[in-house]
C-alpha cells in the first residue's frame, strides 16, 4: 500500500511537472466556442497569453481584449484551480484573482474599468464615461451572483441627446451581502446635475429597484426631464423608478 501511495503521488508529480510545458494553445479545442473565444494564444496552460479574448453575455460577445493567466500549480492538487487573470483592451481593463469549480468561480481582488458604451448593449440609450468595479470578492454560481462586497461607481458619465452630448456626472452603487444569495445595492451621486438615491435587491435572478431621480435645478434642462419621464413616474421630488422582475440566464 505504501509503495502504491508512493507512485501515485509520483505519477501526479510528473503530471504536474508536465504542465509546466503543455502549449497553452492546446486548450483551446476544449473550450466552447459559444461562451469563451480565444484568438492568437501563446505561452503555456500555467503562463499564458491571448492576444484577442471574447467572453458570451445575454446581449451577445463582450470583447475583452488581450488576456493573460498565470495559474497556481498546486491549486490544481485540490481540483479548484486558482489563476491570476489580467485583461487590456485600450482604457478598458480587468485584474482578479479567480477561484474555478465545476459551476462555482469565486474572484478576489477585483478592479476594473470598462467604457461606458458597452452598457448600450443592455439599456436603449447612448451613455458615456467610464463604469469602474472595485470588489473585494464575488462569487458566481451555476451562472447567478451568490455574493459579493464591493462598489461600481460611474464616472463621467454622459447621455447622448438629440441635441447634444448632456453631463450627468458621477455616481456610485455600493455592494454588499446581507442574507443567503441576497445582494443589497445602494446608489447615489457624488456629483453632478443629476440627483439620484434609492436601493435595489438581487437575489439569484430575482432583481427589485426603487430610485428617486430628480434634476439639481428643476426645469434647467427640459429634454433630460422629458427623457425621465419616459422611464420613471412623477413624484412629490422629481421621478421614481420603479421595476423588478428575473433576469435572463
């Protein structure tokens, strides 16, 4: 039994050790085309490196741009590997650190920075700035966010009118955790013409929103009230936002 211990624990060594120099290329017949996209790989499984990354979303392919792993040999002894991600596509980028199981991915250490454009896949609207996420961990499972502890905060921000390009300023929505599966969401404004304040939920894929929108100066800028008006309800203060529903897997 002993010497059957031994070389196993052996054979796993030299797995292991072999790794070191699989092509990191020769993953990619493995992957699914329809989530994850990869073009120009290079380096090794442990170190490696693609020059053009594209990950599925429900409004279709988000580009990624050049992306780069290093993973942790030994994380791979416990059937949870653990990497370190990093992404680079002109001012956008991403930096984590990535816990894989069969349908659980646990990030740490989160930072990053994305255009504000990309939000026009999932709102009808042409929208500026940079959106930045900051997230001590988040835990996705079987598709769902289970939890996390972190902001997003939206800088910049802009609204492409009929006429012209409206400031909106700069916002935030503070993250945490307060049940099982629950998210609790807090969003204000730092700064800008544009007053917003209110809540919202997300359990699994159950979401819950209650805003309160109001303009800084009332009746400045005619066209973001109409605008408002078309989205949200008329209130004692301004506006209210009201929606909940599921979201799509």
């Amino acid at each position: 039994m002993k010497r059957l211990g031994l070389g196993a624990a052996v054979a796993l060594l030299l797995t292991l050790l072999a790794m070191t120099k699989v092509p990191a290329r020769a993953v990619v017949p493995f992957l699914d085309d329809e989530q994850l996209r990869l073009s120009g790989v290079s380096g090794t499984v442990l170190d490696g490196h693609a020059a053009r990354a594209m990950v599925q979303t429900p409004a279709g392919f988000l580009h990624l741009g050049q992306v780069s792993w290093r993973l942790q040999l030994s994380s791979l002894l416990t059937f949870s590997p653990r990497l370190e991600l990093r992404s680079d596509w002109g001012q956008q980028r991403l930096s984590a650190q990535a816990r894989l199981g069969s349908e659980r991915m646990s990030l740490s250490e989160v930072d990053a920075r994305i255009d504000a454009g990309v939000l026009q896949q999932f709102v009808p609207a042409d929208l500026g700035g940079q959106v930045s996420a900051l997230f001590d961990d988040l835990v996705i499972e079987q598709q769902q966010v289970q939890s996390a502890n972190g902001r997003l905060v939206w800088q910049d921000a802009s609204w492409r009118a009929s006429t012209g390009v409206r400031s909106l300023g700069t916002y935030v929505a503070t993250i945490e955790s307060s049940t099982a599966e629950q998210l609790e969401i807090n969003v204000e404004t730092l700064a800008g013409p544009l007053q917003v304040a209110g809540t919202a939920t997300l359990q699994g894929r159950r979401y819950d929103l209650d805003l309160q929108l109001a303009p800084a100066v009332v009746g400045s800028d005619p066209e973001l009230e109409r605008a408002l008006s078309l989205v949200a309800s008329p209130s004692e203060n301004g506006y209210r936002l009201r929606l909940d529903g599921e979201l799509q897997p």
